[in-house]
C-alpha cells in the first residue's frame, strides 16, 4: 500500500491520452453537430437577408410607382383649385362683387372637397387599417371638382 496517490491520477491522465491519440478526439461528433448548427444559422440568416434586401427592393419600387401616379393626380387636383382661387382672387382684385360672389362658394366648395379626400382617404383610411381604393376616390374627387366647375358656369 506504499503507492503514491498522485502517481495513480497520471497514470490515468496519460491513458486517457493514449486513448486520444488512438481512437481520436470523441469530442468530434459534437464539432460535427456545432458545425452543422453553425451552418444551418449562416444559411437562415442569409436566407433572412435575402429576404428582407427582396422586400424593401419591392417596396421601394411600389412606393416609386404610386408616388408617380399620385403625383400626377395630386398635380392636377393642385393645379384645379389654385385657378379656382386665382379667379376668386382677380375678383377680389377687381373688386368685382358679383364675381366674387360667384366664386367664393366654388372655392370653397372645391377646397372641401379636397380636404374631405385627404382626410377620409389618407388619414382615416390608414387609422383604421382599412385597404383604400385609391384610384376609385382620385377619379370620384376629379369628378366632384368637375361638377362644382360646370355648376358655376
């Protein structure tokens, strides 16, 4: 019984590497397994990037297309009501009131019209999270301003 304990432990230590170098590092499988993990995280969040780069291209383009067709309505709509008070306007100037009085309700009536749009179509119809007929309240407000203008003539 006159063994020393530690001489005991290396001897273990130095089999348990024998071990090793013989039949390898048994810790291999879970490299393999961290590795492939690893791998399927690259792969999903490339996937992810893929996806979110997709997406904002889209959106951007979507954004574009209907900015350039808003645009063009909203152009219009613009450039309608700034006659209608560019008439009111050389009324007043020529201090014509019976003119002015023709006109004020069509500029009135015309920029009701408008704010009603915007509110009802941009702000509300987005609070709500309702899905707005854009093109169907354009075409309904240009019919709207004609109306006030052929009721004024």
């Amino acid at each position: 019984g006159g063994q020393n304990p530690h001489r005991n432990n290396m001897d273990k230590n130095a089999a348990a590497e024998e071990d090793d170098e013989f039949f390898g590092d048994q810790s291999c499988d879970d490299e393999f397994g961290t590795a492939e993990a690893e791998f399927r995280d690259v792969k999903t969040l490339s996937y992810l990037d893929g996806f979110d780069e997709t997406k904002e291209e889209k959106l951007q383009e979507g954004f574009a297309d209907g900015y350039s067709h808003a645009f063009n309505y909203a152009f219009q709509t613009g450039k309608r009501l700034g006659s209608i008070a560019a008439k009111s306007a050389l009324c007043e100037l020529n201090k014509d009131t019976e003119c002015v009085a023709a006109n004020q309700p069509v500029l009135h009536n015309a920029a009701s019209v408008i704010h009603q749009f915007l509110r009802d179509e941009i702000m509300v119809g987005d609070e709500k999270g309702r899905d707005s007929d854009y093109e169907g309240a354009l075409v309904n407000l240009k019919n709207k301003l004609d109306n006030i203008e052929s009721d004024s003539k």
